[in-house]
C-alpha cells in the first residue's frame, strides 16, 4: 500500500567518479522509497572543498539519469526542504548547536590545539585511547562561558554524551546494535570557523528534509549511536535504519577507486550497459526471493524490500557482472544493439562492409561492447599467420585438405552472380554435396583465409558476405599463392 510519507535520500559528496558502492546506495535509498511510493531526495554534500572535484556533481546528475534514479527532490529541480546543496545552507548549523546547548546536549570548548596536543601525549603515556576529548570544558559555568566568549576566544562546540549506560538502535538488516556511552568522545559539531562537521549537518538535513529511512554503508553503523543521541536531545524522531554491507573486492580488501577498482564510469567506458550494471549492483548484497537474477528497474520496485539485504560483505564478481551484461545484450532489438555497436565498430574497420549481417553474428557472441574492435581486426587487413591454423581435428583439416578445399571453392564464388549471404552459403554447400565432403570441411579453410583467424564473428560463408565479392576473392587467391 502507498506510503508517501517515506522519504529516503542519496546524498553524495563531489569527490569524483560514482563508485559502485555509492550507487549501490543510490539504488538501495530509491527503490525503498519507490516500493512505498514515497519520495526519493538527492541532496549534495559539498562542505569539504579540500577533496572537491570539479565536474563531479555533474556526474553524480549524469549517473543517476543514465541508471533511472531519477530525484523527486534535488539542487536542479527544487522542492519544499530546500536548498538542496549543503554548502547553501551552511548559516542555519550554528543555530541548531546553540540551541543544543541550550538543552544541555552541547557545550562551548575553548580548548586550544596546544592543549589538545599535550592531551594526546598524555594520553599516549598513559595507555588510553588516544585522541578522545578528555571533557575539560564540558562543565564550564555559564559565567565562565560567557566570560570567554565575551572576550572572544576561540571556541567548537562539542556534544554532550552521556558517560554511564549504553545507547542503543534497532537496523533493519543488522538488527539491535549497541555501545557503551562511555566509548563515545564527545565529538565536535561545530568548528572554530563557526563550520559544521560532517556528522551534524547530516543529521539536522535529515530532519529537516524530513528523511524517514536513512540507507547507507555498514561503516556508519558506529556513528549511529552519536547521531541518535542527537535526535534525541533536540526531541525529534529517529528515522529507520538500513545499514547495507561493505562491497568487496576479495575476502579482504573492500572495492576502491584509489585501488584501481572500476567505478560506474569504467565500467560504461568499457562497453558494459548501464541497466546491466544496475542489475548486477542490486544483487551485491540483496538477494531475490526466487531464481530470476535478470531485472528491469520497475521490476526492481516491485520486488525490493530491505529483508533481502544480507550483513555479509558483498565480493565484486567482474565474470559475474559480465555474464549479466552478455544477458542484456542477447536481449536487446537488433536496431539498438546496431546503434550501440557502431561505434565500437568504428574503431576497428575502415573498409565498407556488410554491418546488419557483422552485428546479426555479433550479438549472440558479444559479452562487454568494449571487445568488438578486437574480434574485428581482420576487416581491413589479414594480419600474416601460418599454414598450421587451418589444421582442425574436428572439421578433420589440415594445410593439404584446406588447399585442395580453397582451390574447389575459388571458381564457385568467381562464378557466383548474387552475393549474398544465402546465394554463398547454397553454392558452397553444394560444392561439399559434390566432393562428398561435409559443409565445415570446406567452409573451414574459407573463414581462416579470409581472417587469419580462427574465431570470428560469424563462419565462412558469412564473412564472404559482409566483405564484398571483390575483397573476399582477393583474399582466397593469396591465401591459396601462400599455401
């Protein structure tokens, strides 16, 4: 049943390409929303300039248009909780942080970075977790407070955590988590520019953008209990949690882009489909209740629900992916697969050929459009080879019988008058039928003089047609001068 009231967001920084982990998420936050027919927002979050990327939000934008998750919400299109780019709405942070310590869940520190230093040395000395803010001023008097804001030291405000008892969340896929409050440092909200950091913009966007899901990496599952006591100390109300795991690349080491690891725009550059990679990023991590692994996105919506989210890592299968992307391309109309193969054409054949009989024969055998170029390299040229590629126990073959089989063929394709595919295929098989040979016997030797090769996108007969009848005799006469 409809459920408008859900509102889930993807809210990405600007810090380059689309990791496949980061559109998992993407994937994950707009298929929930869509299941309950709610809302699906896209907020970006470009408060670290230090690692911001120009051009990146543009591929965020061009990401998400090309996979189909479209935002209900976002910087390009508007919506009631906007500005939907953090840095535009960096004057309402402080607010909320002097409104928390007006509650009591937040104080002015005016700790200086020499003091934090002699802390951590200290601390290092001592055994203890090192870096942990040791509370100095969290019990300052107000008049304390306001003597030294009054003569304008530097200060961050930091959250108050509580020191006793544990603090505790239920996640949809991870089920009850729980810390010792006494582990939590009493992290900083707001930085000595009067900035906030990263973990307090997020929460207060959510709240304010009315966020009822929030779906992101399992890396976050320690910072929730922070993020939940500030939800509760300004009394609003916690959102659902669905923590999805890390994607690896091998039992131990997670994907990453600094790794070498592909990301959605490699992957696109080397001839996957976008709907292949969507599909094949869904099953990372989230199984389907029956056997079909093939979906379409509004499939997806119909059958998306968080319980299928494993708590195990998720390991990148690249035979996997590719096996679900040579699925979509055996399934795709001939017009479209001709539309997206040209250009890969393009790059490996110059010479005019026969293009809606190379892609006929291309389709079934194409896995990733980025390996057309080199299954065509023949086209304008035959690169040398020896005599030894036309030997096949199979098609029982060898240098002698493919002479003899190219010496029969040669006056039959001279004497042909249509040439076509078909009118090839007939005149050469009833050569065979005359010879009281089988068909692979003689067309055989035909596919390796007119390639080089021994695999091609199509047999003998075939390649005859796209090449043209001039070509193809060209080549049958050198290969029978070399052999």
């Amino acid at each position: 049943m409809p459920n408008e009231s859900v509102r889930t967001r993807f809210a990405p920084s600007p810090t380059g390409y689309m990791h496949v982990g980061n559109l998992r998420t993407a994937l994950y936050a707009y298929l929930k929303a869509k299941s309950k027919g709610g809302s699906f927002l896209l907020r970006i979050e470009d408060t670290d300039q230090e690692r911001y990327v120009e051009g990146a939000v543009d591929i965020i934008y061009d990401t998400l248009r090309q996979t189909g998750l479209v935002w209900d919400e976002g910087p390009d299109i508007g919506g009631p909780v906007g500005p939907y780019i953090q840095s535009q709405r960096m004057g309402m942070f402080k607010k909320y942080a002097e409104e928390l310590v007006e509650k009591g869940g937040a104080y002015y520190c005016f700790c200086t970075p020499e003091r934090l230093e002699a802390m951590r040395a200290e601390q290092k000395a001592a055994g203890a977790v090192v870096g942990h803010y040791d509370g100095c001023c969290r019990d300052l008097s107000p008049s304390e407070v306001q003597k030294k804001l009054a003569e304008g030291l530097p200060y961050v405000i930091r959250q108050k955590m509580p020191r006793e008892g544990v603090t505790g969340f239920d996640d949809a896929v991870y089920g009850r988590i729980e810390v010792n409050n006494a582990e939590l440092e009493d992290q900083i909200l707001i930085k000595t520019d009067g900035m906030p950091t990263y973990n307090f913009a997020n929460v207060v966007d959510d709240h304010l953008m009315g966020i009822t899901h929030v779906i992101r990496g399992s890396e976050y599952l320690s910072s929730t209990p922070k993020y939940n006591l500030l939800y509760q100390a300004f009394g609003w109300e916690l959102p659902v949690y669905i923590h999805c795991p890390p994607v690896m690349k091998d039992a131990q080491n997670k994907l990453s882009k600094r790794n070498g690891d592909a990301s959605y725009q490699d992957l696109i550059a080397k001839g996957y489909l976008s709907e292949a990679v969507l599909n094949y990023i869904l099953l990372l991590g989230w199984s389907p209740k029956g056997e079909e692994e093939i979906f379409t996105l509004d499939e997806m919506v119909r059958l998306f629900d968080e319980s299928g989210i494993s708590k195990s890592p998720a390991i990148f299968d690249p035979a996997k992916l590719r096996a679900i992307n040579a699925e979509y391309i055996r399934r795709l109309p001939a017009e479209r697969f001709r539309a997206l193969a040209d250009p890969w054409i393009d790059r490996a054949v110059r010479r005019p050929i026969d293009r809606e009989l190379l892609c006929r024969n291309l389709q079934p055998r194409c896995e990733v459009l980025g390996e057309i170029p080199e299954q065509l390299d023949f086209f304008d040229a035959v690169l040398p080879y020896g005599p030894e590629l036309y030997a096949n126990k199979k098609q029982k073959t060898t240098p002698e019988t493919a002479k003899q089989a190219l010496e029969a063929l040669l006056p039959v394709l001279e004497g042909l008058n249509a040439w076509d595919r078909d009118a090839i295929f007939a005149a050469c098989a009833a050569k065979a039928e005359e010879l009281e040979v089988k068909n692979g016997w003689l067309l055989y030797p035909l596919g390796i003089a007119l390639s080089g090769k021994q695999r091609t996108p199509g047999g003998g007969t075939d390649l005859a047609a796209m090449l043209g009848r001039e070509e193809t005799l060209g080549r049958l006469r050198a290969a029978l001068a070399a052999l």
